[in-house]
C-alpha cells in the first residue's frame, strides 16, 4: 500500500464516496440542481429570556451558536455539541432541551429561556439557583447551567418531586465531577424554597 | 456521464478504488442497444438480397451433444441470475441478492471448469481454435467456417475471457464475506479489494454487452437454427451445407 | 472525519413546511437531497461531522397533521412527528399499549425524549461506531465492514442476519411497535402506503444502506396501533451499559394475552439483536396455549438464540436475550 | 480545637457565578477583532509529516493564517516523549499537527479541507504486549519506551516470554524500574494463604466537562491568554515558556476551569494552549480556539492501563505478609505516568505489607497520551486488591472488616520504597466509623442473598494517595480598607480549595470572612507560587502557606503596633477588626489603621524588602508588583517531615441481577480520613464525586481503538460512558474521622483522588461477593463480562487486553 498520504487526494476521496452513494442512499447532495422556493428567511426575531431579539441566523444554525455567538449569552455551555452531555440546556416553551442540538430555526416561535434569565428583577437568584449555592451542589460548575435549567424545568411541571423522580428529571444531564448527589440535595431544598 | 472508477477514503483517510462507477451500466446498455439496433436495421434493409433460408427439414447432423447443451444452458441461467441478482441492488431493487448471487456464481464456476475439462479432453478443441486465417471469413463470402464461425468463436473466446475475469475475481470477493464454509478475515487491503471490485464490475459490464449480443444473434432469424441446436442438438443437412465447409466439419447424424 | 474533528453545522438549506402537502411536495421535488427532519436528534452529528452533506433539510415538526395522539376506529394513531415524551405521557397510549409508553420513556435521555419524535426513533440510522465515523463501510455505500472481523470491536453489533454489514436496529420504540403489530403509515405525492411494522425495517440483506423500506421522498407520517393487543400484557426491558443515553445491548417488547393463566397469543420481539427488530415466532408459537409459568419460561428460552451467529466480541448477547424471554415470559 | 473558619462551611465567592452562569470559562471570552481557530490533526496512528501544502487555505477569503509544527520549534521539535503543541512526528490519531485561523468555525473547517497534507505512514502498536513481544511495532520513533536521561528505547520480551505473561504466568523479562523492601521469600513462606494472579486495568479519558479551549491576544508586548488549568500559578512560568514570552510579559487568565482530573495542572499536559497565543502572535488578532469534545479526547489524556502479575501472602491470623508485583504500564502516544509505581505505593501504604517487591516497565502505545488521573495508580490497583483481601478473609476464616483492621495503617506506620512514615493515620478509625455508619454488623449476613434473579453483594474499599506538599509560598495583604487580601494561586476546579485554604489566613487573623477577599483568577493580581493543584495537595499545602503568609503579616502587624503604641509586639492580641494590648484592650488600633500605618512605614512592611529567601520567581514578581500597596504578610513555606496520606473508606451494598448482569448500588457510605476537616461541603463533594468516579473505573467506563487500524472509538460522552445520574445512588453516605495531623498548621491533609479508590474497590469486592467469589482481577467489570460469567460463555478476547472492551 502507498504509504503517501496526500490530503487533496483524500478530499477528493470524501468528495467521490459521497457521490458514489448518492445513487443508493436517501440523503446525499447536491448536483446543483435547482431546489424549491419557500427556504427560510435568515432575519428572525425570537424570544429569550422574556425579550424579543432581531438576530441573523443561518438556516443550519444550532439555538447553542446562536445564543453563545450571536446573543453573548455564553452561560450556555457547549461541553459536547452532540447531545450526550446536557451542559447546553435551555427551556424552550418550558421544556429543557439540548441547545447544541436544536436548531435556532425551529424554536423561533417558541420562548427560550436560559440561565441568564433566571434571577428576578431585583436580583435574587432562583430557588433552585438558591438552593446550589447552599448546597455547594456545583463543583467545577461548567454542568451547572444545564443542571440548573433541568431542574428548574421539572420544577415547572413536578413543583413537589420526590428524590427519585428528581433523578429520573435530571438524568440527561451529565456532571464529570460527580456531584449528583449534591445537585439532587439542591433541587429537593428548591422544592422546598420555591 | 460519470467517471469509470469510483473511490472511496480507506480508514486512513487514503483515496482508494471503491469499484466501477454504475453510471457505466447505462453507458453499456445505451451502447450495446444502439448497435443491436442498427445491425438489425442494416439486416433488415439487406434482407431482400439474401438468398432463401436453408430448409430445416431432411437428414439433422448432430451439432451440439446433449451434456454440452446442459452446460450451456446452466451457464446461461447461472450468468443472468448472477447479472441480475448483481444489478438489482444498483438499480435500488430491495431483494436479498448476495447468497443467490454466490450460490450462482459457485454453480457457474463449476460448470465452467467442467465445460473447459471436457472440451480439453473429450471435445474436438480445435474446432473453437481461432487461427489467424478466420479473419478472413467475414470479408470473403466464398469462404466457410467450419463447425463455428469466425464470429461464434469471436463471442466463445470474449465470453471465455470476461467470465473467467468475473470468476476470478468474485472468488476472490466471495473470500471476503462470510460463507457457510468460512468467516470472512477482512484480510485483503482495501486498495487490493476496490481494484476487484473493479475488475469485477468491468468485467460484469462487458459481460452484459457480449450477454445482450449473444441473446439478439440467437434470436436473429437467419441465426435461429443455431439456437434450436442448442436446444434440441440438431441441425439440418442443408442448413450446416448452407454456412459451414464440410471438409472442415463433418458431424455425426442426430439420434 | 479522521484527520479533521468537524464540529460545525455546515451550510445547509432548511424548509419548514407547515401543511402536510407542501412537505410531500417538498419531499419529492427534493429527493435524495432532502434530508427529513424529525427532532434532529439522528441528524446534527451526522452533519456536523460533515459525513452526511445533504443539501437542505425538510423540517416535519411544524406540521400539526403529523403531531399527537388520536384515537381511530381500530385503536390509536400516533403522528410520526409526536415527541417521546409526549408518548411516554399520553394517558391513552399508556393505558392501552403501556408497552409503547414505556419504551419510549427509555429512549436516551429526557431532553432527547423532548424533542426527539417517533419517527426519528424507529427510521434512525445504525450506531455502528465505524459507521458513524464516517468510514465508507458497506452501509456507507463501500465496499467492506469494518467490524465483522476476528479483531473488529462488535461488541454492540449483530446475532442474527447479518449480511456483510453487521449493524443492529438502534431503536427501543421499534420493537414495542412490532409486537404491538402496528402500522407504518407512509405518505408521499403519489399517495399512501399503510406497511405493517414488521416490514418497514430491512435488513442489509435486501438493503445494505438503508434501515427502512422509506424510499426518497416518502415520508413516515403517522403509527397506526390496532386494538388487537391494547391492554394485553406487556414487558419492555432495556439493558443498556449506562442507564442513560445509552442504545440497547439488547431489548425486549411483549404482548401476551394471557386468559385463566394459559397464554392465548403472543407477539415477542427483541432490538439490537439484528439490523431489524427480530420477531420471535419460534418462541411465540412455543408458549402459545401453555400455561404461563417459571418453567415455561425455563424450557422455551434458548429457542430465541437458535440460528445465533455470535461475532468476537458478543457471545453475551445469547444468555442476554435468553434470559430477557424468560423475564418476559415469566411476566 | 475550636476553629472559626477551619471545619465550617461557607459560601465561596465564585459558586453565585457558577449557577448564574456569570463566571467565565475560557471559551466564554471574545475580544474585538477575535479569529477563530481550528485544528487538522493527524488521521494516521504513527506518522511523519512530509509535506504541508496550505496555498490553497490560505488563499480563501476570510482565512488569515495557519500555524504549524514549524513555527512552534524553528529549530526542531524536541526528541522527547509529552505532548507537543503541534507535531510533524503524530503518534497517535487526532494530535495536532497544524491550526489554521479564520472568520469563523466554519470556514476554518472548510479551508482545513483545502490543506494538502503528506504523510508517510508508520507501524502502529495499541497494546503494550504486541509492542514487547519481539518484532512487535514500536509506538515512538525509536523505540517503544522513554529511559530517563536516555532517551528513546527497545524494550522487547521473546515471544515465549510474553505468551507465558498473557497466559498467566509472572513476567520473566527483567524490568526497568523497581523497588523492595523486607523478606519476599520469608514473606511467602510464612504465608498460609497466597493469591497468585494476572490483572488488567483500563485506561480511559478524562473527558472534563470543559474542553480546553484557549483564547490569547497580544497588547504592548504583553501576552494575555485566557486559558484552563487546575494550577493558576503553577501554570504560569512553564507556560510562558512553551510560549515563548518572558514571564513578566505573560498574562494567564483562569477563572474557572470546568474540571481537571489531573491532565490540567501542569503546562507540559495542555500544551495545546500555546496555540492561539502563537498564532495571535503570528497573524496579530486575537485568536480564540475552541477545542471540540473529540479533541479533548485525543489531546486531553487517559489514566495509565495496567497488565499486571501479583501475588500476595497472608498469615495465619491475616496479616499481609508480601506481595509481589510486577507491571507492563500502556504509556499511550506520548508516554507519560507512574501509576504503577503509586499504585505499589499505595498497596505499601494501605496493607502494611511486611515485605514487597514491585517491578516495572513502561511501554507505549499509539493511543491516547497518559498521565495522572485522580488517584493514579493507586485507584485502580485498590479495585484489584479488595476482592483478593476478601477472598484471603474468606480461605482464613477472618471477618471482611477484621482482615482489613488487621493491616490498617495507624500513628507511627511507614509506607514505600524508602519506609516513609506517615505525618499520621487513622485507618483503624475510619474503618470503624465507616462500619458504624453502614452497620456493617447488621447487614453483612445479607450478603449472597437472592432475590429472584438478584443477588446481594457487600464490598468493603479502603483508598490512599499522599496528600499534601510544601515549599510554596503565601501572600496576603491587609489594605487600609481594613479588608484581608489572601493571593491564592490554586487553580478553581471546583474543589474550592483556592477559597477554603485561604480561610486559614483568615483563622490566623480572626477576620470574618466577609472581611475577606480572594485574589485569584489571573497571574496579573499578582499571586504566589503554589504547587499544582494535583495529588491531593492543595488542602495541606496551601493552609500552610496562607497560614504562614497570615501569621507573617500578624507578626508585622504587632511589631507595627508596638512601634505605634509602646510596648512589646508579644504583649498584643488581635479580634479580628482590632489590634490591642492584651492588658488594656483600649489601647490598639483598628486593622484598617495598621494597615495604614504599615504602606507609611513602608520597607519590609509593605513588602519592599526583607523578603523571605528561596521566594519563587512568580512569588518575587508579584510582590514587587504589590509592594506599597498594602501591610503585606509574605511567607516562604520550609518543607514538611514525612507523607501526609489521605486516606478512604467505602462500604457498598449492591444487587446484581444475574439474568441482565446489572448492578444496583443500595447503599454506599465513604469516610474520609484526611485530618482536620477545612471545608465539610467541599470534603462531601470530593466524596460524592469520588464515588461516581470510583463507579466508572469499577464497571463503565472504557477506552476503545480499533485493533486493525488504530481509530479511537471512544471519543465522546457515550462511548466512553461516563457515569450518569442513574447509574450511581441517589444518596452517597459520607462521613470523616476529623483527627487533625501534626505536619499541617490548621490540621488538615487532603482527600481528592482516595474519595475514588475506595469506592472502585468496594464495588468490585461487592461484585464477587455477589458472585460467590469470583474475581475478575480486572476492571472495569462491564454487564458483558458478568452475563458471560454466569453464562459460562468464554470470547475469544485476551484477558491482559489494553485499550479494548477487556482493558
């Protein structure tokens, strides 16, 4: 075997396995073919944290890149970008979902809410904000917006959880340092709190 | 149209050959269908010279012996069953191919090798030789082929060649899936398994083409009775007098 | 990609249609260039890494036609685009076909249960770590298998059927629907096609790139249960390394119904054994008008390995799946 | 002792920052004019760089520069194992071989595509026996080892010697390191019992939450890079110098730091780091480089795996009489680790064994680079070694708990090669407390119990790592404000350290806390010297250090008062605001006041002179930089007498389901022995995240290359399975012993990395338990492995396996 390798030829390579399987595989790209109108428009405005921005956001674009990138709200954490770890949790119409891997476009219509938005007019963090800081339930802390946004989300629909179902709620959302234990300590005191 | 060989990334990112580019089967079809047709055209507009078709009535000569006409004929079924089972998946024909394909395959490989042992030992051999003066044939009508004709032999050596091409190499392959009679070892590189893949899907395509010629000359009327001797073994006195030297061949009389 | 870990949504056209004729349309003037979008959840690491490159992506879930739950003349239809969450929730789907419920509330974690649909769960694609590489395997359009070697790590792969490509169905719902003897409504501009759920998954025998019979511009727009099993009784089980996120190793659906203790009928149905949920005919025809019991379960298990081909790595799948039968038909 | 900080738990200032998500990680920064970068790394296992052909990149719009192997090392890269910042030599997949910088992610992604790289391609090795065996590849250019002060070697076995090592039998080859102590022999021949085995442990990665994404810009000369590490101050020389600015003109900027695990504390681990600053350097923008989570796989480190020979002797009445252990260590790509060492050290330290020989040889792989994982060496090896004390417990008649008591380490015990004696050890103790706490006595009748298809199992885990350092440095300031300045220079990786050791300084002084502030988070605020927040130290070191800079800064304070005041500084006392004559309270002043009065006085006071000696250079820059300022307490901290060891006990209860090979975790308490207890939230994080670690090496987590052609298969979140909310116990039991130790002012030593190996010892003692007896002697113990255990189906995999399902 050539030892060589050289990467245009390689790119090249990507390039001709892809249009090798266009003939036998449903996706696959792109002969420049002319595509139907009705593609989506890239100036949108959605709804974050209460407020209605105008952004530009590219029709591929994740809610994560937008709100990171476009809206500075960086307390969204990108730890995987691919759904398997929950750092980029957000509410959208109340319901936590990964930011990384939702697209911007789909959930224009719909109210966002992250971490920023929490704390009250005046300041005052969130119960469940409240009750991780007696805790201490954050360790390094860059799982902690997810777990925060996981909880606060069961919270809406399940305000009296018991530890189990605390568990079940938060299970997708994944903390390295470990600190299970303390987070579910935190949510049961926000239960209480809130 | 596309390229002939299409690629794809080894593990390590390397170009390699993945096999032939499909779009080829439609090249292939389109050409072998365009010169069928034009060569039926032309016979059809030279069909009022041509003198009167030999009578298949009277004494039959014995062309083709009953084993070698089932040869054929399981070679025959073998090669569309493996063309078609080869094609359907490229033409996105959702059907399990692969074990009919290699069950056929193995089936045609042993006839062939039956075919080539007594055609060695128990067949007049050189009557399918082609010498340099049957390149004459064609462009001296005087002139007569012996029991095969300069284009028979043409289309016997082509086929000979392209099956024993796609033998080789789908025997090769079949060692790279698994079999009732070995788990595969992924043991040939991956540029080494795309070059037969390769070679295995031009040689498909060439079959395809000498496939198609060899069904419409057997089909053309002028040509029927060769056919119906591979059926049924005979010919007729007057049919082997009108297209064959009988100094060059001299049959035994059919059962 | 190996050289390069791509990480980027790339340049990608998107439509969202909202009535169910624009989709179909879409659909079919798009082709094979159209990527069908569900929850995404099967489709942005695919882009990402830039080893899919569809050129735009056809958004199903603003089309209300395909959403929620209803109930039919013969049992409940479920849109195709209803999140597993709703599924898990639906009070109808869990008091008639709880065993559906149920495995939808074990499909990877909550927020993929949030937005990740029916549909995506049952049409996603195989998890087969050199296929998701981006290796051009067999399923890739190439020519080789990557992990259906003596040293190739299958540990997760295949016990049955395979062909050349030895992936297995990823899904938890599929097998649920399977025995619950469901109906794949599937929709394009030329019309319907209503496919029993059985035959909507294929194997790489008869299709070594895709996991269903959908072909390009077809669109799975609605699941069809019959009331033939509604409140039989069920068992779902999903052994998984981790508890979350995690496919499969090997799971189990049942319906069995069950009168004066003698099993009347039975459909039994195991993922991630093969590249299509594997129906267990031999087990069900087993049981069928016994006594449902400890021994039954005993004497009919090992009947659901037979015909087994273990690769190097998942021998454990056998005793696994063994021992889910038993569980299942222990109750 | 009646502390009033030291054991109370408080609020520390950045966890309000942490659940808002004001606090920022490196990836959280942006600068005007910021570029993006992007890695192309090496798609081969083992390679040489021939060509790098960037025209066509570098001539898309919106791409402003590539960085390569090149410009980092003009004259070469240096022959050495450790990750480099870019390489032309990649020995393992994924390592980083150029950067290119554009306008965004994404067309840096696409003008990597446009690179045309030529690489020649060379013999690749994942296990570390197919590299020993003769003829076998070698990992490294030169060699399959690192000989220190050497270089690169061949280390190789005959085939016979390896296959009677794979087949079970102990190593004949002749090792390359090794230490012993006391009568092997003698050892062995008093024993009654002797256990006898080969092990295999995984590696597997880190897998932070954070990818260490870095952004750097230059300003007037100055380097500022906004990077993540668990050593702030630490980091900073050896990182100014792998970027090649002076240390007076480098900037590092940490906030926080979303885990580290061991691969963050020293420069020489995140290398990568130097990337944006040396590209910003080279196109003149500020560079951010975002680091994806595959990345953080390849270039963010793994645990050693170990393959493994021991054999242990017990006495009649269960006393640890030798062991003997030989290792082949996976060194991974970079080489890299001594947890076989430790992990030999740990077995020294926590059986007390009479007599011990341990024998090594480290030999690399074209996997991911190794280096230090919480507790490595000694948390793996904990994992091994609790089912064979069990099974001993078992072949002599002793109780689980009493064969463990036996062996404790206690006050006056020595440990290691060299018979270090520890600063002092409560083992005894904390096992009684652990069993108190679990009820032990109550439950372990329940033991082997079924249930359906579920079976109990109990397993009891003791873990030690040394934990705890000196000769670092301290400053604190008291600022006219009356507020306490405590420099702390830990890196913030949610241990809180950086804050509860800085609480020492406030103890001294008996300042409410409030009164208090923290300087960290960047090298500008000028901080001390500290030892890399690894190895469990920062809890006993950094107490030292800010207790010496604090009683420093109490010393001046008193000498300043009775300047001011009359009398002799011994005649004053402090309360926290005040500073007075202890006969008459009346007469003093307010710290404010002192501190005043010490900028005035200026000279040693305000820290402009009379330094102490030895004063590290970091330390002696930032005093300069602080002199005048403030009334300054800085301290040099003279080195400790002897091993502080940080020591854990964990009892499990489990349910292993023999039809599905699952387990349950019902119960799991974990003590901490670990002296005087600084911080008791932070002490039951490191407990709670120790377990889910310590369940994660027992029975998940993994680390997968493809045998055939070297492709990492673990890569992210799911395939390297990371434990999850559900697969560890909704309540994890902790408890501490809380004896204070002598070698530390406050008390205290530290616990990080033992938290993990008592529970991964626990758990996989549970397992056998569970499983009548049966050891694995490998970890982790995965579903598979149980379900084919009961199944009796045997694989065709190798048992002494590295870096696939079996290791």
């Amino acid at each position: 075997m050539n030892p060589k390798l050289s990467r245009r030829r390689f790119i090249k390579g990507v390039i001709a396995s892809g249009a090798a399987a266009t003939s036998t595989t449903i996706w696959y790209a792109a002969n420049g073919a002319e595509r139907p109108a009705g593609a989506v428009e890239r100036l949108i405005r959605i709804n974050v944290n209460g407020q209605t921005r105008s952004v530009d956001v590219a029709p591929q674009e994740t809610l994560a890149s937008t709100l990171r990138y476009k809206l500075g709200l960086t307390g969204t954490k990108l730890g995987c970008n691919r759904g398997e770890c929950g750092a980029c949790t957000v509410l959208v119409d109340d319901t936590p979902s990964y930011a990384c891997s939702v697209l911007t476009h789909s959930v224009k219509s719909m109210r966002i809410e992250t971490v920023e938005g929490l704390e009250s007019a005046n300041g005052d963090l969130h119960p469940v904000q409240q009750a991780f800081v007696e805790e201490l339930s954050p360790q390094c802390g860059y799982c902690t917006p997810g777990q925060v946004m996981a909880a606060v989300g069961l919270l809406r629909i399940n305000p009296n959880p018991t530890r189990e179902e605390v568990r079940q709620g938060l299970a997708g959302n994944i903390c390295r340092c470990g600190s299970y234990d303390s987070y579910l300590n935190g949510v049961m005191r926000a239960a209480q709190i809130g | 149209m596309g390229e002939i060989v299409r690629y794809k990334r080894d593990v390590w990112g390397e170009e390699v050959i993945l096999g032939v580019s499909w779009d080829l089967l439609w090249v292939v079809a389109v050409a072998v269908l365009i010169l069928l047709a034009a060569h039926a055209i032309i016979m059809a507009a030279l069909a009022n010279k041509k003198m009167d078709k030999p009578s298949a009535e009277g004494r039959r000569v014995l062309r083709h012996e009953v084993v070698d006409r089932l040869f054929h004929w399981i070679m025959a079924a073998s090669v569309l069953v493996l063309m078609a089972t080869g094609v359907a998946p490229i033409l996105g024909l959702r059907i399990a191919w692969l074990n009919i394909h290699w069950i056929a395959g193995l089936l045609l490989t042993f006839v062939v090798i039956a075919h080539i042992v007594r055609s060695l030992f128990w067949q007049d051999f050189k009557s399918m030789i082609l010498g340099p003066g049957d390149f004459a044939e064609p462009f001296d009508s005087a002139k007569k082929p012996g029991k095969y004709s300069f284009e028979q032999k043409g289309m016997h050596w082509a086929v000979t060649v392209v099956v024993l091409a796609v033998i080789a190499t789908g025997l090769l392959l079949f060692l790279q899936i698994d079999s009732p009679f070995w788990d595969r070892t992924n043991s040939m590189p991956e540029d080494q398994l795309g070059l037969m893949f390769l070679l295995h899907g031009l040689s498909t395509l060439a079959l395809i083409a000498l496939v198609a010629t060899h069904i419409y000359f057997a089909i053309r009327p002028e040509k029927l009775f060769y056919t119906r001797s591979m059926v049924s073994g005979w010919i007729s006195e007057d049919e082997m007098t009108a297209n064959h030297d009988t100094s060059r061949w001299s049959p035994k009389e059919a059962d | 990609m190996v050289a390069t870990s791509h990480d980027v949504m790339p340049d990608i056209e998107l439509y969202q249609p909202t009535d169910e004729a624009n989709a179909l349309e879409l659909a079919n003037t798009l082709g094979s260039d159209g990527w069908l979008l569900g929850g995404g959840q099967d489709t942005y690491g695919w882009l990402k890494d830039r080893n899919k490159s569809p050129a735009a992506m056809i958004e199903l879930t603003q089309v209300d036609a395909w959403k929620g739950v209803k109930e039919i003349a013969d049992g409940v239809e479920i849109g195709a685009v209803t999140t597993l969450t709703e599924i898990t929730n639906n009070p109808l789907i869990q008091s008639k076909f709880g065993l559906l419920a149920t495995a939808a509330g074990r499909v990877a974690s909550p927020q993929i249960r949030n937005v990740g649909t029916l549909g995506g769960n049952v049409a996603q694609d195989a998890r087969c770590w050199y296929y998701r590489r981006g290796l051009d395997c067999y399923r890739a359009g190439g020519n080789i298998c990557y992990a259906d070697s003596p040293e190739g790590l299958n540990r997760e792969h295949a016990i049955f059927g395979a062909s050349r490509c030895v992936a297995v169905s990823p899904s938890d719902t599929a097998p649920a629907l399977v025995a619950l003897d469901a109906t794949m409504v599937v929709s394009s501009t030329s019309g319907q096609r209503l496919i029993p759920a059985q035959d909507f998954f294929v194997g790489p025998a008869r299709d070594i790139v895709n996991m269903t019979v959908l072909n390009d511009g077809e669109i799975l727009t609605a699941v069809r249960l019959p009331n033939t099993w509604a409140n039989a009784e069920f068992y779902f089980e999903k052994v998984a390394d981790r508890n979350v996120w995690d496919f499969a190793l090997v799971n189990i659906a049942a319906a069995i119904k069950v009168s004066g203790g003698t099993i009347e009928d039975a459909r039994i149905v195991c993922g991630a054994v093969e590249c299509t949920p594997r129906r267990l005919d031999a087990v069900e025809n087993a049981i069928r008008g016994q006594q449902r019991s400890e021994q039954l379960a005993e004497q009919v298990a090992a009947i659901a390995t037979d015909g087994a081909r273990p690769l190097n790595y998942n021998h454990f799948k056998l005793p696994l799946m063994q021992n889910l039968v038993k569980r299942a038909i222990r109750g | 002792m009646a502390y009033m900080h030291i054991g109370k738990d408080f609020v520390p200032p950045d966890v309000v920052g942490k659940v808002t998500g004001r606090i920022k990680y490196s990836e959280d920064y942006s600068r005007d004019g910021m570029v993006y970068a992007r890695l192309l790394t090496s798609p081969v296992p083992h390679g040489r760089v021939i060509n790098i052909d960037a025209s066509e990149a570098l001539a898309m719009e919106g791409v402003f520069g590539i960085l390569t192997a090149d410009d980092v090392y003009p004259d070469g890269e240096p022959q050495s194992p450790g990750l480099k910042v870019l390489t032309n030599e990649p020995t393992l997949i994924g390592e980083p071989i150029l950067a290119i910088a554009a306008i965004d992610e994404k067309t840096a992604e696409t003008a990597m595509t446009k690179i045309s790289l030529t690489i020649e391609r060379l013999p690749f090795v994942l296990d570390p026996l197919d590299s020993l065996v003769e003829g076998g590849p070698d990992a490294y250019n030169g060699g399959n080892t690192y000989i220190f002060r050497e270089g690169f070697a061949q280390e190789k076995w005959t085939t016979d010697q390896v296959a009677s090592f794979r087949s079970g039998n102990e190593p004949t080859a002749e090792a390359q390191q090794g230490w012993a102590y006391g009568d092997l022999e003698a050892g062995f021949a008093a024993s009654d019992f002797i256990h006898e085995t080969t092990f295999s442990t995984a590696g597997y990665p880190h897998m932070s939450m954070e990818p260490r994404s870095a952004m750097a810009y230059w300003e007037n000369g100055k380097c500022y890079l906004h990077g993540t590490s668990q050593s702030l101050s630490a980091i900073a020389e050896p990182m100014a110098a792998i970027v090649g600015v002076p240390l007076e003109d480098f900037v590092f900027i940490n906030e926080a730091t979303g885990g580290g695990f061991g691969q963050r504390a020293r420069a020489g681990s995140i290398p990568s780091m130097a990337i944006p600053a040396k590209l910003s350097q080279k196109i003149n923008r500020p560079v951010m480089m975002r680091v994806t989570r595959e990345e953080e796989f390849t270039i963010g480190g793994a645990r050693q795996g170990l393959q493994g020979w021991i054999k242990v002797g017990f006495k009649s009445d269960g006393t640890m009489a030798a062991m003997d252990m030989y290792c082949i260590s996976d060194n991974g790509g970079k080489g890299g680790g001594g947890d076989a060492n430790s992990a030999a050290g740990g077995v020294s330290a926590l059986y007390q064994t009479e007599a011990m020989r341990f024998r090594n040889s480290s030999i690399g792989t074209n996997t991911a680079h190794r280096g230090a994982q919480r507790g490595p060496g000694e948390n793996q090896i904990m994992a091994i070694m609790a089912p064979i004390m069990d099974k001993a417990a078992e072949a002599l008649g002793l109780d689980r708990l009493e064969i463990r008591k036996l062996n404790a380490a206690q006050n006056g015990d020595v440990s290691g090669s060299r018979s270090t004696p520890f600063t002092s050890a409560y083992m005894p103790e904390a096992l009684e407390q652990g069993a108190a706490q679990f009820d032990w006595e109550g439950k372990k009748s329940r033991a082997r119990q079924t249930n359906g298809s579920k079976v109990r199992g109990f397993g009891i885990g003791q873990g030690y790592h040394n934990a705890g350092r000196s000769g670092m440095d301290g400053i604190v300031r008291l600022m006219p404000s009356g507020r306490l300045a405590v420099h702390n220079g830990i890196g913030n990786l949610g241990t809180y350290s950086y804050a509860s050791t800085s609480r020492a300084a406030a103890e001294v002084l008996k300042m409410r806390w409030e009164d208090c502030d923290v300087i960290t988070g960047r090298t500008d605020r000028h901080l001390p010297i500290t030892s890399p927040q690894d190895g469990s130290n920062s809890i006993f070191t950094n107490t030292r250090t800010c207790f010496g800079a604090a009683q420093d800064l109490l010393v001046k304070m008193k000498e300043i008062a009775a300047m001011d005041l009359g009398g002799d500084a011994a005649d004053y006392e402090i309360d926290g605001s005040r500073i007075y004559q202890q006969a008459d309270s009346s007469v003093g002043m307010t710290y404010a006041e002192v501190a005043q009065r010490g900028i005035e006085l200026g000279g040693k006071f305000s820290g402009e002179d009379e330094l102490p000696e030895d004063l590290n250079r970091l330390t002696q820059l930032s005093v300069s930089r602080l002199a005048g300022s403030a009334l300054m307490g800085v301290y040099h901290d003279p080195r400790h007498n002897n091993n502080p060891p940080g020591f854990t006990v964990t009892f499990t209860e489990i349910e292993l389901d023999k039809e599905t090979g699952k387990i349950e975790i019902l119960d799991l308490v974990s003590i901490a022995e670990c002296g005087t207890v600084v911080h008791p939230q932070g002490l039951a994080n490191q407990l709670r995240g120790g377990a889910v670690w310590g369940i994660g090496l027992s029975v998940l987590e993994r680390h997968l290359y493809d045998p055939q052609n070297g492709l990492p298969a673990s890569t992210g979140y799911w395939q390297s399975k990371i434990p999850t909310y559900l697969d560890t116990p909704a309540n994890i039991g902790t408890g501490w012993v809380d004896l204070p130790d002598p070698e530390n002012p406050v008390g205290a030593r530290g616990i990080g990395e033992p938290a993990m190996g008592a529970v991964s010892a626990a758990l996989n003692a549970a397992i056998t338990d569970a499983l009548g007896g049966h050891l694995f002697d490998t970890a982790p113990v995965t579903t598979d492995m149980i379900i084919n255990h009961i199944a009796g189906v045997s694989e065709d995999a190798v048992p002494l396996a590295q870096n696939n399902f079996r290791g």
